[in-house]
C-alpha cells in the first residue's frame, strides 16, 4: 500500500488516535487496549493495523502480551511527522 492519498482512512484513523494518545512523546508507551477502547477493532484487525504502521516505520511495538497481542506501543519520528501531516 502506497502512502499519501492512498493511505486509507482506517490507517490515518489509527495513526491519529496513537499520535493522540503519545502527547507528541516518542517515548510514551501507549497500552494497546486503551488505543482499542475507542476503535473497537478485533484482535486480527488490530495486530494487521500495528503491524503495517510498524512496517511502514510510524510505530515500534514495545512489548508483547495482553488481549490483543501486543502490550504496549510507541509512535515513531516518522510517525509524528505523518500524524501532523494528518491533522
């Protein structure tokens, strides 16, 4: 999948609300399931979602475990650029 106009809206969605939840912190570790509460994803959809932003370098998954697999998230360099282009 090609960045920019492509970027589909399930992905700027979820980039949004991680660059919300990260305060503009690349260090803020985001609980995965308080980044699910509001998105309702299931755990299939939301491992594929983490794993393509990380893929594309707007995340690092931190920490392995919990209900939907992974425990916690950070929001790259990368990352807060594309969320601000975003906003």
């Amino acid at each position: 999948m090609m960045i920019g106009s492509k970027f589909s809206k399930k992905y700027h969605h979820f980039l949004q609300k991680i660059g919300d939840l990260s305060g503009g912190d690349t260090s803020h570790k985001i609980s995965v399931r308080k980044l699910n509460d509001n998105i309702r994803l299931d755990r299939t959809e939301i491992k594929n979602v983490l794993e393509y932003l990380q893929e594309l370098g707007f995340i690092t998954i931190e920490t392995i475990g919990g209900p939907f697999l992974y425990g916690h998230i950070t929001i790259t360099k990368a990352g807060l650029r594309k969320y601000n282009e975003l906003s």
